[in-house]
C-alpha cells in the first residue's frame, strides 16, 4: 500500500521534516535534485546532452536549478529560465540562484530560440491554485511544442495537485518526479494524461513523518497483491463456508447481466450462488452456469405490484438462506425489480451490494434509501452493511449533479455520499474511488485499462466485490475491505488480460477468466 497526498498534506510534512527531524530545506533539495537526475538517466542515458531547465520563483523552481546544476556538472551544456521577479524567490531558490552565479551562470528571462535534448519543468510544481496565464502559460506552450524529452519536477506546471484539473494550460511531461509520496493529481485525469511515466524519488520525506505530523495522508492505493489481504480459504471448509451468495439480476430477455454477476461471484471463490431472474432466462442460466441454483418469476403472472404468491414465498427462503446479496444488474426499473430491490432492503438484514439498475431506481426514488429507515425495518439492526457500484452517470444522479460536477469533484462528493448514507460507495471511472462511511481514508484505484471501457464490465467487478464479501461475512471483515480488494484485483485482471490479448478486443468474460491465473498467482507461496 501506498499514501497519494494533497498539497496541504505535502507542505506539512516537508515542514515537519526540517522542523522535527531538523533536516536543513537545503539537504532535501539537494537530494531532490539527485533522484531526479538518476530517474533522467534510467531513462535517456548518460549524454552528454543540451538541457533546458525553466524555473519558476518558489521551491520547485530551486529544485530545477539544482538539477541543471548536477546534470551541468556531469558534463551537459545546460541553460537556465528564471521565470517572475527575481526579488520574489524563495529563500532556497534564491540560494540556487546564487551557487549557479559562483559557477558563471546566470538565467534567462525567457525561453531561448536553440534546440535541446532535455528539458526540466519547474515552473509551479505543487503549489498553484489559479488558472496559469501570461508570460507562464506562453513558456508551457512553447515547452509542449519543442522536440525535447520533459521531465516535470514533481507534477507537471498546470497540473492541479489535488484534482489533476488543468489549470489552464499543462505541460505535457514525458516523465514526472514525483517527492517523497506520490501527489494525487498525478494519477486523477486529465492531469494523469500530462505527466507521462511517473516515479517517486525517495529524498528525505518519508512515513516517519505521519507521527509527528498528527495525522495520515488521506488518500491511498494498492500497487501490488501482497496489499490485498484474500479471505482464509479454510482446509476444512465446505461449500457453506464460503459464503452463500443471492444474484438478482437480468429481467425478461436481458441475462447476460446476471451470468457475468454470478461467474464473478464463483471464480472468486464463494461456495454457493443461488440466481433470481425471470423465467424467460431459465434455459441460458442453466447451461451458462450449472453450479448455480436458481429462482425464476414469471412476470406473465405478476399482479399489480406484488408477484404471486409461491415466488413471494421462494424468495423469502432465499433471502432467510444467503449470507449476502447482489442486486441490479439488469434487473429493469420496472415493478418486478421494485419490488425485488424492496425486500432486500427491507426484509432482510444482510450485507448487499447494488448495482445498475438497482441504482437507478434509488436515484429515480422509486425505492427509497434511507439507512435510518432500513435499520428500523430490519429490527434496528446496526451492524448492516451495504456497497453501492455506481459508474460516474449513475453516482451524478444519486447525488444530485452533473456528470461534468461529478468527475471534476471525485475526490470530495464520493466521501459524502458515503457519509449521508452511511454505505461504502464504489465511484467508477478511469481512477475509480472507493469511499467508505466507516473509514477516515479514501481509496483510488491505479490497476486496469482503457480496454476494460467495455460491456459488462462493471457487471465482473460487482461479482467479484460480492464473491470476497461472501467469504467475510462469517469473519466478520468489513463490507469496504470487499470493496477496496475487488476493485483492485478486477483491474489488474484487466491488465493481465491486456497483456495477454491486448486492449482492444478485451471482453468482460476475458477479466472473469483472467481471474483464475490473478488468484493462482495471489495464493503461492
């Protein structure tokens, strides 16, 4: 696991490193400047090479002159930029400026007409807050237009650190150096699209620092499967052990929702799966997955807004024999799947995760989600716990905004929501976030592909979420940790996937059947 961190959280803790472990602001800036330069030399080689560096007047800009200065001293022919009022640095971009001047160098006030091979970005680094314009935004237009590899000096100049909106204008990087911790703008899109392979230089800020500072980054992410903690797969377990699971989904001609649900459900490793879909799908649910059982209406015989009365009272065992509940996809908005998304809410006390359409009717308030009022309905039952999937069209209309709003505050409205409804809320987009109601710290997802922006998808990741929860209901693991691991391990079988059959024909069956090799991997020794 790793913390991705906001500017605030970025200046606290580079001055609680200087302040608290008396790390002189120099030392890290000269030990900035050393991984940034061996970061350039993994990638370009030794040179020797023109290098541009383009500073602005706070620290970043001091951490661009003191790269230039050692690539300088490892014999490039380097230029230097001092963008702004000279007067107006920082005192360490100030001291920079002075070492640059023992060794016969001083900047230019813009951007040369030469050619060069490499150019250094730090212009703004973490710090801006406004729309970039004048002088600045012509020097990040013209760097974007020269023929030079670009090295950003901890997030491309444009890029907002907590958001990755750009801010204007951005420089489009070809390798961003990111201090200490990664920033969270870095990895969030559009900013993400500007900052080109992104490394994290180790200079002196580390997790040390979290104690003395009082509190934890916000934000973190999994980076490999050692993060991801998988149910105990118990030698002496049964099939009930392992969970048993209630898939409601398809409706009248549309099943492929609820084979993607349930296959999930098995492949991540729940015992027992019991299928609740219309009769119509009877004969593709049983060939496509003959370890499910299964329950059928038939909407034909469906009265008014209740069904009839031997499914009322199937459904009722059903709910009286699962360990949790996977509601939506493609069961419809229609009175079947009311009713459906009613007794599951409202009859029962398990654990549930809602999808698809089970989150369209939220939004469309045919069923209403209210946490006080469910508790009430279930006995005051405290302990309940629910997942909600919603892609980035579905969570704008549950929380009452725009798509455009929703995307542009994922980092703030998932949190929210989550808090409001006293649930575990899955935002997915190209970085989906998990939020969770029991939880200071927010999730952001950093495995998958472009290739998985594909039908049913969003079905697999649902299974899967519910197959691990499955198996922690009797270990009494939280609902998120479900949510958190199955978003992970889903895009990383997408990017198994896509290295085995590339991102253009990926198909949602190719991430379940890609989960079998994730898992294999997860469980040896």
């Amino acid at each position: 696991m790793e913390y991705l961190v906001t500017q605030a959280e970025m200046k606290l803790y580079d001055q609680k490193t200087i302040s608290h472990f008396r790390i002189p602001a120099v030392v890290l800036m000269e030990r900035a400047a050393l991984v940034t330069v061996e970061a350039i030399r993994q990638e370009k080689g030794y040179g020797p090479f023109r290098v541009l560096v383009v500073s602005g007047c706070g620290n970043n800009g001091g951490d661009g002159f003191a790269i230039g200065r050692l690539m300088m001293l490892q014999g490039c022919h380097t230029d230097y930029v001092l963008l702004g009022n000279r007067e107006k640095c920082s005192e360490q971009t100030a001291l920079q400026l002075e070492i640059l001047a023992q060794y016969g160098h001083t900047p230019y006030d813009t951007i040369p007409a030469d050619e060069y091979d490499i150019v250094i970005d730090a212009i703004f680094g973490i710090g801006l807050t406004r729309n970039v314009e004048g002088s600045y935004k012509e020097a990040i237009l013209r760097i974007n237009r020269m023929q030079a590899f670009v090295c950003a000096v901890d997030i491309p100049s444009g890029v907002h650190t907590d958001s990755g909106q750009i801010m204007g204008c951005a420089v489009q990087a070809d390798l961003t150096v990111a201090y200490g911790f990664h920033k969270l703008g870095e990895w969030l899109y559009p900013g993400a699209g500007c900052c080109g392979k992104i490394v994290c230089g180790q200079m002196g800020i580390d997790e040390h620092v979290f104690a003395c500072a009082g509190e934890l980054p916000r934000w973190y992410a999994y980076r490999d499967l050692s993060d991801v903690r998988l149910p105990e797969r118990r030698r002496d377990g049964n099939k009930g052990t392992f969970g048993k699971v209630l898939v409601i989904a398809g409706s009248d001609g549309i099943c492929g929702a609820a084979v993607l649900a349930a296959r999930s459900v098995f492949r991540m490793g729940a015992g027992m799966v019991r299928v609740v879909t219309s009769l119509h799908n009877r004969n593709v649910i049983q060939q496509a997955i003959p370890e499910a059982m299964d329950t059928f209406y038939d909407t034909d015989t469906w009265k008014s807004k209740k069904p009839e009365k031997s499914f009322a009272e199937a459904f009722k065992k059903a709910l009286e024999w699962a360990d949790c509940i996977l509601i939506g996809p493609g069961i419809g908005t229609g009175k079947e799947a009311v009713w459906l998304l009613e007794q599951c809410l409202y009859a029962s006390s398990l654990p549930t995760v809602i999808d698809a359409d089970g989150l369209n009717l939220l939004s469309e308030q045919k069923v209403r989600f209210c946490p006080e009022r469910i508790q009430s309905a279930v006995g005051a039952y405290p302990g309940r716990e629910f997942i909600l999937t919603p892609h980035l069209g579905e969570f704008a209309r549950l929380y009452g905004c725009t798509v455009r709003e929703a995307s542009e505050n994922i980092t703030v409205y998932p949190r929210q929501l989550a808090g409001k409804l006293q649930c575990t809320i899955v935002c997915k987009d190209a970085r989906t976030v998990v939020a969770r109601h029991d939880r200071e710290q927010t999730y952001i997802n950093l495995s998958g592909n472009e290739g998985m922006a594909t039908a049913g998808s969003g079905d697999v990741l649902a299974g899967m979420i519910t197959g691990l929860l499955a198996q922690g209901v009797k270990s009494g693991a939280k609902a998120g940790e479900a949510a958190v691991s199955g978003v992970y391990l889903h895009g990383l079988a997408g990017d198994m996937a896509a290295a085995r059959l590339g991102k253009r024909s990926l198909t949602a069956s190719d991430l379940i059947e890609q989960v079998t090799e994730l898992l294999r991997t997860a469980d040896a020794p």
